[in-house]
C-alpha cells in the first residue's frame, strides 16, 4: 500500500501543500465549470448531479475536513448523507462516495508531493521522476503501460502525465537520484510512448483518461484574477462574500 493509499484507508492526513491548494479552488455548479477553458478548471470544483451551490460547499468542506483534519472516507460519506437526507437528497453511494472522496484527495496529495519535489534542491538532488501505477486488477491499460517509466523530472511528459489521470487513479510519481537510476539499470526516456504491448499481450494506446491530460499543480493561482475567465472569477467573488470556510 502506498502513501496515498494508506492516507485514504485512515492516516494522518495533514499535508501543508495539499490543504493549499485544495483552499485555493472554488466551488461551482456544473454549468459554470464546463464553461471554463479547460486549463482553468483545476482550479474549480464542482460534484456531478448536484446544481445548489449549498450541497457543493458542504461536498467542500467535507473534502478540505478529511485534509486538515484527518476524516476518512467512511467519515466523509456518512457526514455527506447525513447532511444531504436533511436537506430531502438521497445520500450518496458507496461507489459515488469513494470517487469524489479518491479523486479530490488524490489530486491535492499529488500537487503537494509535485510541489515538494520542485524544491530546487530536491530537484538537485532526485532530478529523475518515475511513473508509478499500483499494477493489479484495477489498475487502467494505459497507466500499467507507464508504470515504471522515468524521465527527468523537468520533461514535458510530466505537464500531462502527473497523476491523477482519471477518476479513482490511484497512481503516483516518485523521485530518483542519479545514482539509483543508474543503480537499479533504468532507462531515461525522453518523451512518453504512444503505444505499448503489455506483458499480458494487450495492445493499449497509451493516453490519460479524458479531462485528466494536464497537471493540476502547474496552473498557478492569481488572487487579483487578472486574465481568468469570467465564470471563475465570478465563483470567486461569490465565495469571498461568504468565507470559503463558512458553513452552508
């Protein structure tokens, strides 16, 4: 079980970069975030099904509970029914819960570690990244056909490849010396494959998941707004009126 892994089964959940950027988006309906250019919706958030931006500030809050303060998933579902049956909503599946609850709490951990291992001087010191899937049962063809794959930690394949790269992935990237790399006999590539055979004789195109071909950690937040799109700059406004951490 990897960290996130352990993170998401009840761990300790504090993550300095991921309560930061978690903090930064803004909850909106899904109107308003399929109008906003893609780029930008990393910085957006918003649950399928749900229009009242009262249910999705509490969908918020529950996520940003479970970084700053330790929630798991069962306690993340359980909060959100309870909330939702009172407001005349049925309550989430098991199935539902784990998506939003994963993907939210995946993408955060994984702008914090890339945010971590950006340091100059980590870069300095680990500047080789490895794709690493969780390789069994679930794990999608095309991110099997990246696991284990390097490449230094300042390519471009990294702008598209940075998990998450779907709902529910559970892959991560972590950071190599030059020594291990040379260590362990692994390759450095220099641009990411198109296509691959697995070892069990499966020919995969090799591609994120739609929606999930950018790096959520590389769109950097502008607090004045200057040059955002107008749905997301009003979401913005809307939020600050209330306090992002106001209760609905």
């Amino acid at each position: 079980m990897n960290e996130i892994e352990a993170v998401l089964n009840g761990g300790d959940m504090t993550f300095e970069e991921a309560v930061e950027y978690f903090r930064q988006r803004v909850p909106v309906t899904a109107k308003v975030f399929y109008s906003i250019a893609y780029d930008y919706r990393v910085l957006a958030f918003t649950v399928s099904g749900y229009s009242k931006l009262q249910i999705l500030r509490r969908f918020y809050e529950e996520l940003l509970a479970a970084l700053e303060q330790g929630n798991t998933l069962a306690e993340f579902r359980s909060n959100m029914n309870g909330f939702l049956e009172r407001e005349g909503y049925e309550g989430v599946t098991p199935y539902q819960a784990e998506n939003i609850f994963r993907t939210n709490i995946q993408t955060a951990y994984n702008v914090g570690h890339y945010k971590q291992m950006t340091d100059p001087e980590v870069m300095k010191l680990r500047p080789y990244w490895q794709y690493d899937a969780v390789n069994d049962s679930r794990t999608r063809p095309s991110h099997l056909a990246m696991d284990g794959l390097v490449f230094p930690a300042d390519s471009p394949v990294w702008d598209i490849w940075f998990p998450p790269n779907g709902f529910k992935c559970r892959c991560t990237v972590r950071s190599l010396s030059r020594r291990q790399v040379e260590r362990l006999g692994l390759r450095v590539e220099t641009k990411a494959p198109s296509a691959s055979m697995l070892a069990d004789g499966r020919f995969v195109n090799i591609m994120p998941d739609p929606q999930f071909a950018s790096n959520p950690a590389k769109t950097p937040w502008r607090p004045d707004l200057k040059g955002y799109p107008e749905p997301l700059a009003k979401a913005f406004r809307e939020r600050e009126k209330s306090g992002p951490g106001e209760k609905a």
